[in-house]
C-alpha cells in the first residue's frame, strides 16, 4: 500500500504558513535577555513595540526578521510554482505571523511581514508601500496610522502594478486583515490616545 504524498504546493503553503509562525519579536528579545514583548506596551510582539523596550537593535533586528520571513515565503514558491502560488505563500506566511501555531495563535499584526511578502512579489510594490509607511510616519509619528494608510495604497499599487488576479487578490486580503487587526488602534487614533512612534508605554 502506496502512502498518499501531498502536492508540492501544499507542502509549500504549509512550510510558509510555519515559517510565518516564528515570531523575531519573541525569539530576539529572548537571545538579548529582554523582557517578553507580549508583556508590556501594547503586547504586540512586533518591531515597534520591541521599540519600546529601549533596545534599537532589537526592534531593528525583529523587523529585519518579521520582514525576511514575508520575502523568503514568496522567493522560495516562486522557484518551485507560478506566481499565483506564490502568492498564497505570501498570504500564508502572513496569516502564519497574525495566527503563530508556535504561539498558541497569539501573534502580531503584520506590517513588518506584509512588507516582505510585497517586496518578494514585486520590488516596486513593496518600495512604494514601504516609502508610503516611511512618509507617514516621519511626519506624523503614528505607526499604525503609517501601517493603515501604507496598507490602502497597497491595495490600490498592487491592481495597477499587477493587475486583477491571484496576486492582487492576497495583497487585497492582507491589507484587510490589516486593518482589522489595528482596530484598537483605529479606535485609539479617534480618541488622541495613540502613542506616537518610539514613546514608551506605561505597564
């Protein structure tokens, strides 16, 4: 009796999905003996809470691995499957970093790792997202109001630079999922009680 393999996509979507699920914000402040990111600011186990922490290179060094994570899905399936699947990669490893099996489904919200699936699916789109993030933030000072403006001109950059297909549809799905997973943000932002980019945050 032959064992059923699975399909190479398959395997593909499920290694991106896992590889999304390493969270740099934990494993790095683990390596730097600093305190768990899940413990204080706002909880979020990404760079700019690492941020708040004091440590520039740790925030540094999770953004750099949240965002490789996101490029290495989508390289990797593209050299073995088109670029639909590819794709799928990109939005598994996404789902992967909101949803981390490694971290009981607990995990961050994704920008850093958005921005690695764009660049790995088109340098142009990631670079036009990424300098949309950068314009935001250094003149207003919100990262997650950079993160929600960023994820709207993904969106839009992603039909014109990609047309409608399989592509746009998971850059379109991560940019949902985005915004959703900043509703407490949004609401903060409403309120005036978003912390600005870089301030510490009590508890």
């Amino acid at each position: 009796m032959q064992t059923a393999v699975l399909p190479q996509a398959l395997l593909l979507l499920i290694g991106a999905y896992c590889l999304g699920s390493v969270s740099f914000a934990v494993l790095v402040s683990r390596l730097m003996r600093l305190p768990d990111p899940r413990g204080y600011g706002s909880g979020n186990p990404g760079a700019t809470n690492v941020l708040r922490s004091g440590k520039k290179l740790a925030a540094a060094l999770t953004l750099l691995g949240d965002g490789g994570k996101g490029w290495l899905a989508v390289w990797l399936t593209a050299s073995f499957e088109p670029s639909a699947v590819a794709a799928a990669a990109g939005l598994a490893a996404f789902l992967g970093h909101l949803y981390p099996l490694f971290h009981r489904f607990r995990g961050g919200k994704g920008v850093a790792t958005a921005a690695g699936v764009l660049l790995g699916l088109n340098p142009w789109l990631g670079a036009g997202t990424l300098a949309t993030w950068v314009i935001i933030a250094a003149f207003l000072r919100y990262s997650s109001l950079a993160a929600l403006v960023a994820a709207a001109f993904a969106a839009v950059f992603s039909v014109v630079l990609l047309g409608v297909g399989e592509e746009a549809v998971a850059v379109i799905a991560m940019a949902l999922l985005l915004v959703w997973r900043h509703k407490a943000n949004i609401a903060r932002l409403a309120a005036g009680t978003e912390p600005r980019l870089g301030a510490r945050k009590p508890g």
